[in-house]
C-alpha cells in the first residue's frame, strides 16, 4: 500500500526505513513526463530534488496520470536472497554468477517504487516491495562503503581539486575510517572519468545520486549515467547527465 510523503520530506522518511537506509540502494532511473513538469535539484541528492510544473500557465492534465516516477533496488550487498536461492551470492551453476550485472530483480526483491501524479503534486507515493530476505531469516547489513557518505566524498574530491591523487595522503587528511584500497579506486574512477569526458572536476556539479550497480566504480559515487524522460510524443529520450 502506498504511503503519501510530502515531497520535502521524503529523504527524511526514507533515511527513517532501516531496511532501506542501511542498504545500498541504487536507482533504476527517474522517468519525467517533461510536457508537464521539471526537477529541481536539491541540495542533498536526488531525494530532495522538487519536481515542478513548467509554468503556472501550462496546459495541466485533466485526468489523474504520474508526471515522475523512480524505482530504487537494492544491490544485494548484504546477505540477501537472490532469485537462485543463493544469501549474499550466488549459488554454484547460476548463470548469472559471472555477470558483472545481473538482470534487475536477480539479486534482491526489496525496492522502493516512487510516484508522483499531477493531482497532487505535494506528495510522493510511496511503497515498498520485496524483502532482502525471508522472515525467518536474520538481514546482515552491508557495510557501506564512507565514501557513499555525502560530505566525505565532497571532502575527498576537494582533496583531489588541491592535487591530493594518493590515496595514502588522502587517508591522513580525511581521517575517517575508509580504506587506501576504496580511496584507490575512488581516485582512478576520477581520474578515468575525467579523462574521458575531458571535463575538470567542478564540487557545484556533484551530486549523491545512485544508478545501477557498476562493477568497475563499484557504487562509489552513486552518479547515474542515465536519466530517462518522457517528452509529449511519447518517445524516450536519454539524457547524459553531466559529470562533476
């Protein structure tokens, strides 16, 4: 059953869930009917994001129809039950065990399904689905990486904006409880991500948003690569959101 949360609110609800703010919850991809509505960014992630209407003057649907809506997943970190039977892994001969990304639903049942409807565009809906494990079976939280920690990993990038690219001396100067080797990969998937867009490095662009599970940053950054809008005729378009 859903539950109706003021949109201001809805970071603050969903950080209140144990079983949503102790896993590490990656995002399936924001669907926006752009003919109705924008997003505002927030100033703390995606969560705090205001969706909007385009102008008090725009043309409002007359009937009752979701102008944005968002599936976040769990990443199955912990000791969820996957679709094989297997608690935290697969078990042996799944096909999917080799996969650097399983299908959606193979990993964990546990997700958060967000709507927002043009009659009443105060309030998420929001509901919950799945589980990380059965009920008789005790949920082991992931440890979470502290660089999925908003105001860490903002330390961290300035660190490098100041040239700090060693993950040693990185370590010294945030002094929080996170590994060279976590450090080390944050550090090459900047590195490697700036390369490639050749972009420099900007703090005001930075966002704590999840995707999908990547392999190769490991979540790290929780930056979607994707942003899937409906615009008025109905067709996908994908926009590539820019980096940081």
């Amino acid at each position: 059953m859903a539950r109706k949360i003021k949109q201001e609110n809805l970071k603050e609800y969903l950080d209140s869930i144990e079983t949503f703010n102790l896993a590490n919850i990656i995002r399936k991809g924001r669907e926006v009917k752009t003919k109705y509505v924008k997003a505002e960014k927030g100033e703390n992630g995606f969560l705090t994001d205001t969706i909007i209407f385009k102008s008090e003057d725009i043309d409002k649907p007359k009937q009752r129809i979701w102008v944005a809506r968002e599936t976040l997943l769990c990443n199955v970190t912990g000791n969820c039950l996957r679709n094989c039977g297997g608690f935290g892994e697969c078990v042996e001969g799944c096909s999917k065990k080799d996969e650097k990304r399983a299908k959606s639903g193979h990993r964990c049942s546990f997700r958060v399904q967000l709507h927002l409807y043009a009659d009443d565009m105060e309030q998420w809906e929001v509901t919950f689905e799945g589980h990380h494990v059965p009920p008789t079976t005790v949920w082991v939280a992931p440890n979470k990486n502290p660089l999925k920690q908003n105001e860490i990993r903002k330390r961290a990038l300035t660190l490098m904006k100041d040239g700090i690219t060693s993950s040693k001396k990185m370590k010294l100067n945030l002094k929080e409880d996170v590994s060279q080797k976590q450090l080390q990969s944050f550090i090459q998937y900047r590195k490697k991500k700036e390369k490639k867009d050749g972009t420099v490095m900007r703090l005001s662009n930075y966002s704590d948003s999840s995707d999908e599970e990547s392999a190769e940053e490991d979540n790290l950054l929780g930056i979607p690569k994707n942003n899937k809008q409906f615009h008025p005729n109905n067709t996908l378009q994908i926009r590539i959101n820019p980096t940081m």
